[in-house]
C-alpha cells in the first residue's frame, strides 16, 4: 500500500518524511534506520538523512510505501 504525504516546500529531507508519516518516533531514530540503510529511495538503499524527497520519489520503508505531493497540486 502507498502513502503520500503533502508538503508546502520545494521537497522533504528523508529523515522528516519517515518522521511525518509516523514510521519512525523521533529524528534519533530516523537517524539510526538511515544510517543502517534501512530505507530506499526510488528502489536503491539511502543512507544520507538529508536526501531531498520530492514529488515523484518513492521512499520505502519496512514494507510500506511513501510518496510526497505538493499541497497545491
């Protein structure tokens, strides 16, 4: 199943976006699931927190998929 988030901004760090879909509790552990490549972004392992997610990207985490979509659109 995927989920899309809206935003008001040009894009979302990856670590904001596991944050405000509610996948993970704080940003320490986005941090952490990050870091141990446990996110992908358009079908690669990310392991950069600050990845820029924009509309169009696809971000999956523990079997859940996340979309952005800008809040105008």
């Amino acid at each position: 199943m995927m989920k899309s988030i809206t935003i008001e901004t040009e894009y979302i760090k990856l670590q904001d976006l596991l944050k405000l879909a509610s996948l993970v509790s704080t940003g320490g552990e986005a941090k952490l699931m990050i870091a141990e490549g446990r996110a992908e972004v358009n079908g690669e392992v990310c392991t950069q927190r600050g990845k820029k997610i924009r509309p169009g990207d696809v971000v999956r985490y523990q079997n859940q998929e996340i979309t952005v979509a800008y809040a105008d659109q």
